[in-house]
C-alpha cells in the first residue's frame, strides 16, 4: 500500500506565512510565531519520514514479491523433482524386468526342455554348466536358439536339484545311481560324484531280503496252477493283469483263486456258469488257459527283476511246461 499521498494529506504545512500555533491543550498561551529556522527543520523531518515511509513500503513490496518468486521457483523445482523420480522408476522397473528375462537360460538336454537361473548353473566353479553360461565352453544349439546338451534328460533333473539344493536329494527306490555318477562325472560336479558314490555304497552294505516265487503246476484239477510269492505286491500285479469277463461285463479278479496276499491258486475248472472266461486285461478277447496264465506269470517275475533258479521237469523243452519253477530277487 502506498502511504505517500495519505502523509502527505495529513502531515501539516508550515509556510512564512501560516506560522505554526501552540496548541491550546498544552498550554503553551496565545499563538507565538515560531522562528523560520524551527519551520526549516520542520519541513525537513517531514520530508524525511515520508521518504523513509515510501522506501519501507517499496522495500515491503519487493520482499513480498521475492517471496512470492521463490516458493513459484520452489514449486516448480519439486514438480521437476516428481517428474524426473517417475521416469527414473519406470526405467529402473524396465531394466529389472529385462534383467529378469536375462538371468533365465533354456537348456536342451536330450530332447528334454530346462528352464532356471543362470547363477544356479554357475554356481559351482569349473563345471560343464558353468563354463556353458560364461563362454568358456563351445555348446551347439538346437532349432530354436537354446543350448543342446546330449545326455539323459531324464537324469538331468537330479543334476539340476542338485545345484538347486547343494545336496543329492533321490525319490525313493530310485536303482540308476551308475547312470547318475556318469552324469555327474560329465558335468564335472565332484560333490554331485562323491554322494551318489557314497549313496551306493550304503545301499550295497544294507542287506536285503530276497524275495521268492514259485510257480507249480500240478496238473491235477483239484490243484490246478498255484502261484507263491513272499512278496505281496508281485502277488497284486498278477491279479491287475487279469480280469473276468461274465456275460460281456468285466468283474475284476475273481476272489475265489486267491488262497492268501501271497498265493494264487488257478483250478482246472475257471467257472461253472456259462458265458465266463479270464481275459488279459489290456485284451478282452484274449481268453486265458492255465498255461497262458503261467506264462504270463514267469513274463512278469522276469520283468520284475526275479531270476530263474531252478525248473523241474523241462523234458518237454519250454520252461513253460514245467511243473516247477523258482525265482528269486
């Protein structure tokens, strides 16, 4: 606000002419002239506090104007600052997703697909893998662009847990660990060769219980095919293999043959009803006899692993036509 013109029209003007009064309240008497120097000095000072006035009013003005250019400025610096933090994040989450999708590698490990982390493939030094990752080993590419490793993809899995874990983690019953050193001699990972190696030793030094099967044929229709083995679970695979088949319906394996968990006992007679057969399970319209059904038996014991012992009474010139045999695992 400027205070010049209301100064101006309240401050009193002295002149040589219009001399300045006492003022009656302070009892000063009748009007005296006042010296024309005191009327100098007196326009003087009020000159002087107008002026001072004026240049406070200005100066009052321009730090209010100041102020109103520096929180402007301060404004627009922070909306600057907000603007450059909101590119900086996006190309920050940029980079973290491409650096992502750069970590990860595809492996072709005989016709088997491997996604993982490329710090999991390095993490053992001086390794196949490792130098695959880092250059320092030449590996072919398959058709689409991913390294190609020829060897057993199936087994690779156990390589790759093992590189996950930092230990050699089997699921149980597992029978390849020959294979699986050889696979951890390829790829160059000692502690991967030291605990299968350490694995098969255990298992050769627990011991074992054999397992017995004996198949006889008597050839007598009271006693028919009998089927033995101390191993139950042989026992449940004879019975999922074969089914029989009344009146076009499949009614599972018929309880009647099954003496114990450990013994089958086929009669010469299958069933009395009409219309009835035992049939291959995977082959309806293969109707079984006793001696398809011990074939199939000594099929399975062999694929199980069992090995023949002993036979009696091979003069006929087929194992199947024996009266005894036993296996054992």
């Amino acid at each position: 606000m400027n205070l010049f013109p209301i100064l101006l029209q309240k401050a009193p003007a002295y002149t040589a002419d219009t001399p300045p009064t006492a003022n009656p309240a302070d009892g000063a008497g009748d009007a005296a002239s006042i010296p024309f120097h005191h009327q100098a000095g007196a326009e003087e000072r009020r000159v002087c506090v107008v002026a001072f006035l004026f240049k406070r009013s200005q100066s009052q003005e321009e730090q209010a104007a100041t102020a109103s250019s520096k929180m402007e400025r301060k404004i627009n610096r922070r909306e600057k600052e907000k603007e450059y933090e909101g590119k900086h994040n996006s190309t920050e989450d940029a980079d973290h997703g491409k650096n992502c999708k750069s970590t990860l590698t595809t492996l072709n490990v005989g016709g088997y697909l491997y996604i993982t982390q490329k710090q999991t493939l390095t993490k053992y030094p001086d390794t196949f893998l490792e130098g695959i990752v880092n250059g320092k080993i030449l590996c072919p590419f398959d058709a689409d662009g991913h390294y190609f490793i020829d060897r057993d993809g199936l087994l690779f899995r156990h390589v790759l847990n093992f590189l996950r874990n930092g230990e050699l983690l089997l699921p149980e019953g597992f029978r390849e660990n020959q294979l699986l050193a050889q696979e951890a001699e390829f790829f160059q990972l000692k502690g991967l060769a030291e605990e299968v190696k350490s694995r098969w030793e255990k298992e050769q030094l627990t011991p074992r219980e054999t397992t017995f099967l004996e198949i006889t044929d008597n050839h007598d229709r009271s006693q028919g095919l009998r089927i033995f083995c101390n191993a139950p679970d042989f026992i449940s695979k004879i019975k999922s293999r074969i089914v029989l088949v009344s009146k076009s319906r499949l009614d599972g394996f018929p309880e009647e043959f099954s003496i114990s968990s450990n013994i089958i006992q086929f009669k010469y007679f299958i069933k009395s009803e009409n219309g009835t057969r035992l049939v291959l399970k995977e082959d309806n319209t293969f109707v079984c006899t006793l001696e398809t059904l011990k074939f199939e038996a000594i099929m399975m014991a062999l694929k199980c692993g069992f090995r023949l012992l002993t036979s009696l009474d091979c003069s006929k010139g087929s194992i199947v036509h024996s009266d005894a045999l036993h296996f054992i695992k």
